[in-house]
C-alpha cells in the first residue's frame, strides 16, 4: 500500500468527528493502483475513493450519471454547478464521461487532522450536492 494512503488510513482509524459521524475505510491494491474506500456510516451509498500521486492525495465520489438527469436540464445543471463550484469548500464538481462527481485533493504532506477535516467536509458536501441537484435529476 502507497505510504500516502497508509496515513490516510491511519488518519481515519479510530476519527470520529464532532458529530458522531465514523468512517470505514477498505484498501484495494493491484498491479496498477493502490487505492482506499472511505465509508461514512449514514451515507453509504456514496464512497470516497481515495489514491494518491507523488504530491497529492485525490479523493473522488460519484453523485449521479446523466442518464438520471430530467431531459432538457443538462445545461441549467452544469451552469448551476459551474457557479456552486467556488463555494463549496475543500471540493468541486466534476463531469468524467458520463458521471458527475465531487471530488477533493490535498498535499501528501498533510497530517492526520486536515486528512480528518478532508474527508468530513467532502462527505457534507455530498449531501448538501445532492440536495441542490435535486431539481434536476429524476425521482426514483
């Protein structure tokens, strides 16, 4: 396992944050990738994939795809994230193929406390994403 990831892990072994929310994490390594599954208790359904380059840790978590987007609201929904973008702190929106996601990065030189805030304010913004993407996706 990249040691970068390992203190990601490390950072998150026995976190809970100030408002009781815990976080479980599960290593992935092959050949190609090393690579970490960050699970918030009362979201699970959106996991945090984390890697790591040689200068950066990179968070990523997939909110929706377009196909479950109501037809003709493509463009409203990309310029309404577009203008959210900055103020979202600590993450951004991003369009990969056909996937939107909120995503994150941080310096490998982090410690284990910016890590901790990292993935916490990520895993608010998911929800608060999803809440102002409301509008435009279909209901299931």
């Amino acid at each position: 396992m990249n040691n970068s990831l390992d203190k990601v892990r490390a950072a998150l072994a026995d976190y809970t944050a100030e408002d009781g929310s815990h976080f479980s994490v599960t290593a992935t390594e092959n050949e190609e990738i090393s690579m970490l599954t960050i699970i918030r208790e009362d979201i699970e359904e959106f996991a945090i994939l984390a890697t790591a380059s040689d200068s950066q840790l990179l968070f990523n978590v997939a909110l929706f795809d377009k196909g479950q987007i109501i037809d003709g609201q493509v463009a409203a929904l990309n310029k309404m994230m577009l203008e959210l973008n900055m103020a979202m702190p600590l993450s951004s929106f991003a369009l990969t193929g056909a996937h939107y996601s909120i995503f994150g990065a941080m310096s490998v030189e982090s410690d284990a406390s910016q890590i901790q805030e990292e993935i916490l304010v990520l895993s608010e913004n998911i929800m608060d994403a999803l809440e102002v993407c409301q509008n435009f996706l279909i209901k299931a």
